[in-house]
C-alpha cells in the first residue's frame, strides 16, 4: 500500500502479534507511542456501529520531534506520526504509517524537509521489519 500520504503492507500475523511487532521495531528506531486509540471500541461505543479491530498509534521519537518543532513550531500540526494498525473485512491485518517526508512539501522551511526525509527512512526500516 502506497499513495500521496501514507505508505504499509499487509501482514501475516494476528492482529494483537502486529500491534505487538510494530510497537517493538518502533521502539527500536528510538520510537514511543505516546497515544493508541482504539477506533473500533469508539465507534462501538458511540455508534453502536462495528467494524473490524483498528488501532491509531501516535508514534514519536523526541529527538526528531524537537528537531522538527526547533525548525518550525507550527510543525506540531503534524506530529505525532501516526500509525494505523487494522483488520480488514477479510482478516488480513495491515500496517500504514502516515509518510512524514510529506512535511517538507507542507512548508517552505528548507530545514523541515531532510527531518521528514530521516523519520520516513526509520518508519520504512520498521515497516520492513514486520
């Protein structure tokens, strides 16, 4: 899976194994998640409407972020970097992580561009990993 924003595969694990897998190579590339919500529960409990599981991981690497945030403060906006861990209708798990190198496209700060470029290099080495 690739388009204008966002980049993943499909995996041949469970989805709690991939939940699991992508929180340990994110970990690995100096990652933490910060924030997990469970999109499936909410829209349960909200709307009474189910959906197969699907977790947004909010994925950050506080080295990075502060570079970033150094470069240009608005940049906020865009972080933290999320991460989509989902079953589909027919049970295959899939993993998409939001392509931070879209940040340099999004501002004219000549110093925004080459951080986004960084994250998305280690987001790619996570997504490999899986």
């Amino acid at each position: 899976m690739e388009n204008r924003y966002g980049f993943g595969k499909s995996v041949a694990l469970s989805f709690d194994q991939a939940l699991a897998k992508v929180t340990a190579e994110l970990q690995k590339e100096g990652f933490g998640v910060l924030t997990e919500i469970d999109v499936a529960s909410t829209l349960k409990k909200k709307l009474d409407h189910n959906i197969p599981p699907y977790r947004i991981l909010g994925a950050c690497n506080p080295a990075l972020a502060k570079r970033a945030l150094t470069a240009e403060p608005s940049i906020g906006l865009l972080l933290p970097c999320n991460v989509v861990v989902r079953q589909d209708a027919a049970g295959t798990v899939q993993v998409e992580f939001l392509d931070p190198g879209m940040m340099g496209q999004m501002t004219s700060n000549p110093d925004v561009g080459p951080i986004g470029i960084e994250v998305r290099e280690k987001l790619q080495r996570v997504m490999r990993a899986l």
